[in-house]
C-alpha cells in the first residue's frame, strides 16, 4: 500500500476531523495575512473540504486521468 493510499484510507475514516483541520488551516492563514486572501482560502478550503467528502464516499477523489482526461504527465 503506497503512502497516498494510506492518507486516503485515513481521510475516509476521520473526514470530520480532516475537514476541521483544513478550515482551521484556511483560518489561520487568513489571520496571519490580514483577510488579504480571504477570497481564495475560501475556494481552497472549500476545494479541499469537496476532495475529502469525495474520499469518504469512496470516489476518485480528483486523480490526474481519471475523468476521461489525461492528467498533467500523461501523454494526449
């Protein structure tokens, strides 16, 4: 079992947890830089929250290739 693995399986068994600590992230980044980015930590916080729920689900969770499209280092 690769490490990527590992981290899905556990995003899946504690996504409450993951989700938390990735909105407490996205907090603290926003309190240490003023709200300047506020806008975007809200797209990543929320992006990060969809991938985890993803992951819980048992989905793909957004890998490169997967959707039909060729990921970044894989040929067209």
């Amino acid at each position: 079992m690769s490490f990527v693995d590992k981290v899905k399986e556990m995003l899946g068994q504690h996504s409450d947890q993951a989700k938390k600590g990735v909105d407490k992230a996205g907090d603290k980044f926003d309190q240490k830089t003023g709200g300047k980015y506020a806008d975007k930590v809200d797209k990543v916080q929320e992006k990060g929250n969809d991938y985890i729920d993803r992951n819980a689900e048992g989905g793909t969770g957004g890998e490169p290739g997967t959707g039909g499209e060729p990921g970044p280092n894989e040929p067209r």
